[in-house]
C-alpha cells in the first residue's frame, strides 16, 4: 500500500503530501492542516472510513457528511495554493456522492455490489410470479383496450382486479426488503476476517437476484397504479 502504513488498530496512517507528516485524519493533515489530494483508488465506504457493510448508522452517516462538509469546503481554500483547493474542490465532491449513495439502503447495496465486481442485474420477474406477472400484463392491456372502447364494465372489473393484484405486489415488495434485510446481516457478519467466504459470495448472489426482482415489481407496480 502507498502513502499509508497500516497501525495496531487497522486506521491507515496517511502521508502529507504537503509536509511529509502522518496523519491518522485522511481529509486534512493533522500537522499542517492542509487538505489532501483524493487516492485514484478511493471508494465512497473508504472515503468515509467506513467498513464495506451494508447496515450501516445513518444518523450517525449524516452527522459525518456535515461534520466533513463543513471542514472541506472550498470557500474556506480561497487562498490556498492551486493543488489544496483542487483537493477541496474533489474532497467535497467525492463526500456529497459518498452520502447520496450510501444514505439510501438500496443504491448502497448497488454500489457495493458494482464494488465486488457484479454488473447491475437486469430486471426479472421472481420464479414464483412468473405466472401471475404474465396474466398481470394482459390484464392491463385489456384495461388499454376497454378504456379506448369505452367499455364501463369491463373498465371498472380490471380496475378492480388489477387492484387486488397491486396489493399483492406491494406485499411481494415487503418480503423481499425482509429477506434483503436478513442478507444484508448475514453479508454485514460474514465480512469478518476468518469467516465463510463461499457464504460471503452466496449472500451477494442472493441479494443481486433480489434487487432484480424488486425493481420488476416496482416497474409493474407503477404499470399498473398508472393504468387503473
Ligand atoms: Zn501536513
């Protein structure tokens, strides 16, 4: 690893590249106090010195963002040299995506996943719906068509069904936020150091396959509240 020596406690020690000091604070140098150019290699949990897990305190997230908000800010780099304010200037940067993206449980999820390597799933219809999505489809055509047609009766029945169905679906949604929730502490455990890698990678499958089938839903979900 370049410009930071790891210590006991596993916090990277950071290299000025200002004075030359170590610095345990990443973003500003606590000998000098000048801000630090952003490592290429820098993700959003690391920027944030945050461990790659995906339950994470979002208050406590939220108290970062404006804690090193305040700090970064390039108004206060006015008269800094070219490169410190540069390093302003991507340091506040790189903290508002880091927040937007980490503050919600699901694009966290999906830029962890991007992390380990997995390329955004395509949307699928869960094995156990297929029938039902396919059946869900037809019907709001038919509701297309007999609103064109003006056919009252046939409107209000397919509205009623369609309905029913989006209730269904609402609760598909929820079960696959509990089963998410239940993988997210299985990844979040099996990323300690001695444990089950094989686990580790079948917990990302599981939640990949899960966010695929969540976001089909939530299509036809919309399909659907905007049809009826
Ligand atoms: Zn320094």
């Amino acid at each position: 690893m370049t410009q930071s020596i790891i210590n006991n406690d596993q916090t990277a020690l950071v290299v000025c590249a200002h004075c030359g000091a170590e610095s345990a604070d990443p973003h500003l140098c606590s000998e000098c106090e000048r801000v630090q150019p952003v490592p290429s290699a820098t993700d959003y949990f690391s920027f944030l010195g945050l461990p790659r897990k995906l339950m994470i305190d979002e208050a406590e997230l939220e108290r970062t963002f404006y804690r090193l908000s305040r700090r970064l800010h390039p108004d206060y780099f006015m008269n800094a040299s070219t490169a410190e304010r540069q390093a302003s200037i991507d340091r506040s940067s790189m903290l508002n995506d880091a927040y937007r993206t980490l503050r919600d449980p699901i694009s966290r999820t999906q830029y962890l996943l991007s992390l380990e390597g997995y390329k955004e799933a395509e949307k699928k219809a869960p094995p156990d719906l297929l029938e039902e999505v396919f059946d869900l489809n037809m019907q709001i055509e038919e509701l297309k068509a007999a609103k064109k047609m003006g056919d009252a009766g046939v409107v209000a029945a397919e509205r009623r069904a369609l309905g029913d169905a989006l209730d269904r679906l609402n609760a598909k949604l929820k079960e696959i936020g509990q089963q998410l929730f239940a993988l997210f502490e299985l990844w979040d455990r099996s990323s300690e150091p001695g444990s089950d890698q094989k686990e580790r990678k079948r917990a990302l499958d599981r939640i990949s396959e899960l966010l695929s089938h969540r976001s089909y839903i939530r299509n036809l979900a919309r399909d659907i509240k905007e049809e009826i």
